[in-house]
C-alpha cells in the first residue's frame, strides 16, 4: 500500500515535472518564435520603406532631366516641351503631370494670358476659392500660374491654375526660390481630380543668369519645372510584388511643426483583424525637404501564417519526448541562422541597390560621365585637399562650337550622340586617378586636375581628341567638323579663398577662345585671393584675371 502511494506520487510528480517542462518549453519556443515574426516583419517594412525612398528618388530625378530644356538662352516652346515631357512619362506611369509655371507679375498679366490664348484658347489666370470652385486669380504682385501641362488630357483643369493663391504652396515656392533647391510640397488635394486623390507637387527652381545668392536668386527666378504626383501611385509602384502579404501601412509625414499628417493608408488586402501588440516605424531618409517614414501594423492572419504548431505538440507530448524537444531545439537554432543569413543577404543587396542608385545620382543620364554634382562634390574635395599641400589645382571648361547649329540642322537624336562621343573622348584624356571629366551642363563639359604642371597640355589634347572624332558639323564656322573651344584656369588655392574664382577665369578664359575664332586653348592665371564672403556677395569681383592666349 506504501509502495502503490509512493508510485502514485512519483508519477504525479513526474507527471508535474513533464507539464511544467513541456509548458516551460513551449512557452520559450512560442517567444522566440515571436520575436523571429517580429523581426520578418520589420524586414519586410525596411525593404518596402526602401522601395518607396527609390520610387521618390527616381520620380523627382525625372524633374532635372525635364529642367534641362530651360537651361538655354530660348524659353522652349510647348510643343518641345509636351515631346519631352511625353517621353519621360511613357516609362514613369506613377507620375501624374509635368508642368510649367512661370513667374508672372501683374504689369504683365494681361499680356501672359494673350499670349497663352494661342495654345489654350480659353486660358485665364484662376485659384480655388473657399468652397473649393475655380474662380478668376484674384490681383496680387505676383502669379505662378500653370502654363505648360502634359499630358493635356485629365489635366484641363489645371491649366492657368495660380499655384501661390495657396499660402502653403506659396511659402514652399519662396523657400525653393530662395535656397536654390528643389522642394516637395505637404499633401494636397489635386485639381486636376476635384480633391478626391491626395498628391504632393515637386518645384524645381529655374534661374536665368546668376543664382549664387538669395538676392540674385529672387531677383533672376523665371519659374518652376513642377511635377504632379499622387501619393497613391507612388505607394503602389514601390510594391516588391503583386503577393498579399497582410500589413496594414501608413504613410506619414512628420515635417511639419504642427505635427504628423497622414498622405496614404493602405489597407491589406487579406481580411483580417489589426494585431495591435506589434507595431513598426520605419524612417525614410530626408528628400527635398520632406520627412517621411511608414507606420505599419500586421494583421493577425500575417502572424499566425508564420506561427507553426510546434508548442502546441511540445506541450501535448510531454516528458516522453523531451529529447526530441531538444533536437528540433537545435535544427531550429540552425533555422535562425539560415533566416539571419538570408537576412544578411538581403542586406547586402539593399546596400548594393542604394551603392547603384547613389551612382546614378552622380552619373550623367545621357553621356554616362561624371554630372554637374559630382564635379562640384570633387572640386570642393580637391581645393582644400591642394590648400593642405600647397599644390596647382586647375580647372578645364570645355564648349562644342556652334552646338545650337548643329541640333538645328542636324537634330537632337544626332545631338545626343555628338556630346556622347564628345564625353567618351574627353573622359579617354584624363587618365589619371585623380583627374575628373564630367558634363558641366548643355554642350558645356569640364576637367578637374589636381596637382599638376601640364594643365594646357591635356586642354590642347582635349580639343585634338575631338577633331579627331571627324564628327561632321557643315554649319560650323570655324571648321567642317565638330570642334570645342577650352578655357584653362590653374591656380594654387590660399586661405580664405574660394573655387569658384578658378571656375570664374576658366570661364573668362573660355570666353576669350570663343572671340579669338573658337577652337583654341586660351589660358586665365589667377591673381590675388577671394573670401568665400566676397565669392557670394559678387562673383565678378573674385579676383583679377590676366587672359594669355
């Protein structure tokens, strides 16, 4: 009787052991599970965050492809405009619209609607009044109308619309004008779909003449190169795939003082309830003045797809299976380490991606050199790095002949292809590792040399290696083939001076080979120093420049 009571405990307490063990174990393994879906989960908002960072870069760098029309001396007509435009939006579909508005005073009012009468015979100047209906643009000093919109069609509305009879569109313009950079504007309800979408714009500052202080750039602004885009769109090209895979996201944007405001909430498109004890914020990288990140929840469906039955077994199975616990134990701690792998991979690939986009930042889109950005970045980086050494920097600007006669006649496909050849070559000169050859804008190229004594040498092989692409150019003056003008500046950098005086007498200096007959080297040597103070107040005032030809 004893020993029977004795086997009776024993198994009770064995019993116990095997519950509380089993229990034990599948709690602990029911956690780690959890926290394995948690950082799934936060993985899949990094990558769909990072996919909508990409989708905004891209989109907004269409904006400075389109500005390029207006980098010329000639306004470009609509139709050239809407041909450019229409090309860029065949293969960017979440765009909404491109659009010029021009900076209009009042004086001259009457004649910008008569003039635009000619394309759009019933264009008038107009806002939204407060009950949301267009009306006739109240008199103001100044008007930011919309002229150009392409695509025409679905976008009537907009036309003539004054962007600044907005307070907050208008602060956002004066800020874009004033600090020369491009700025997205807060969540809108765009015209063009009577307020049921809600989108952002895009301005882009464009400038005629000189911009290098806040006087000069409110002084010679022309207007905005503006792109439509609706926040939705946006939101569904960054998608990694057509697969449902049950978060609930929002995207929000905290830029402003007054708080968050919601641009877009999407919903899953599985039926499920909102798991409310997980939630993710995921921050985008500042872009054009906008900060924005994504909020995300799961749904319960997402949870519980990713949970296995493993704890539930565990607990029915008891102490009898407690070696067995302790080998899917270790194949799962293998199975982390695969997901951390794969994490890791996934990882390296997302940096791999960003290494790539931020080298299409710095690439010139049509002749694959170095663009306007990158040779600034490494100019800056050169002039201090020869202030330290006290070493020669020189700058070379280089400018195809009569270019403007040769897109005329021989059109802008040919166009394209002559400053393609004309890149490779001069990128072919500048051997060194340290040497730079980038697209300075429009037909204009540049070479940054750091520490050398041959800076007329490689300028003379610059011009050589493009006569010698025999490119044919018959409405050139100067020659029967394509031929460039150079303008050399070498100096060596002091204290408290600035790059933009070699930049300035490269260009003085180009300009002398220009009224010398073009296609010749003319050199700038640069005397006495500028303060980085003097550079901003007045650019012709950097230095004094002697011109030996």
């Amino acid at each position: 009787m004893h020993s029977n009571s004795r086997m009776k405990m024993f198994v009770a307490v064995t019993w116990m052991v095997a519950i509380t063990l089993s229990s034990m174990s599948a709690l602990l393994f029911y956690q780690h599970e959890t926290k394995t879906i948690a950082h799934e989960f936060q993985k899949d908002v990094d990558e769909r965050a990072a996919s909508i960072y990409r989708e905004l870069l891209i989109n907004f760098e269409t904006l400075r492809s389109l500005a390029i029309l207006f980098s010329g001396d000639d306004m470009p007509e609509y139709k050239r405009f809407n041909v450019e435009a229409e090309r860029i939006l065949q293969r960017h579909d979440d765009i909404q619209a491109f659009e010029w508005i021009p900076r209009v005073s009042d004086e001259s009012r009457l004649q910008h609607v008569k003039n635009n009468k000619q394309n759009f015979p019933s264009y008038q100047l107009r806002q939204l009044d407060e009950q949301g209906v267009m009306k006739a643009a109240t008199v103001r000093d100044e008007y930011y109308p919309v002229t150009f919109v392409t695509p025409l069609i679905g976008n009537e509305t907009a036309l003539g619309f004054d962007v600044s009879s907005n307070l907050k569109r208008l602060k956002t313009l004066e800020k874009s004008r004033d600090s020369g950079q491009a700025l997205a504007s807060s969540s809108i309800s765009l015209v063009q779909d009577s307020g049921k979408e809600r989108g952002f714009l895009a301005f882009l500052p464009i400038y005629r003449g000189e911009s290098a202080n806040i006087s000069e750039r409110q002084n010679n602004l022309l207007g905005f190169v503006l792109g439509v885009y609706r926040i939705k769109d946006i939101f569904t090209s960054s998608a990694l795939s057509n697969k449902a895979i049950g978060i609930q996201m929002t995207l929000v944007d905290k830029t402003s003082r007054a708080g968050p405001e919601i641009l877009y909430r999407h919903q899953s498109r599985i039926h499920s309830a909102i798991d409310d004890n997980l939630t993710y914020r995921k921050d985008l990288p500042a872009i054009w003045g906008r900060k924005w990140c994504l909020m995300a929840r799961p749904t319960v469906a997402y949870i519980e797809s990713r949970r296995s039955i493993l704890p539930q077994l565990i607990f029915i199975v008891g102490l009898g299976l407690t070696l067995l616990m302790m080998w899917y134990i270790r194949t799962n701690t293998q199975r982390t380490e695969i997901i951390k792998s794969l994490v890791k991979k996934k990882t390296n690939e997302l940096i791999e991606a960003n290494n790539k986009l931020e080298l299409l930042s710095r690439t010139d889109e049509l002749t694959c050199i170095a663009n306007r950005r990158l040779l600034d970045e490494t100019l800056d980086k050169e002039w201090l790095r020869a202030l330290r050494s006290n070493a020669k920097l020189a700058f070379i600007l280089i400018d195809i002949d009569f270019f403007k006669q040769y897109n005329d006649n021989y059109g802008h496909v040919m166009g394209d292809e002559c400053l393609k050849q004309v890149g490779l070559a001069l990128s072919d000169v500048s051997r060194r590792s340290s040497d730079l050859a980038a697209r300075y804008g429009g037909e204009e190229f540049a070479l940054v040399l750091a520490d050398t004594d041959n800076a007329e040498a490689v300028a003379e092989a610059c011009r050589v290696a493009v006569i010698n692409l025999d490119i044919p150019h018959s409405f050139s003056d100067c020659a029967q083939t394509v031929t460039v003008s150079v303008g050399v500046s070498v100096c060596r950098p002091e204290l408290n001076t600035h790059h933009y005086s070699l930049v300035e007498s490269a260009d003085s200096a180009l300009y002398r080979a220009k009224d010398l007959g073009r296609n010749r080297v003319c050199s700038a040597i640069v005397e006495g120093s500028v303060t980085a103070e003097g550079s901003r107040a007045k650019i012709n005032a950097y230095n004094k420049l002697t011109l030996v030809k």
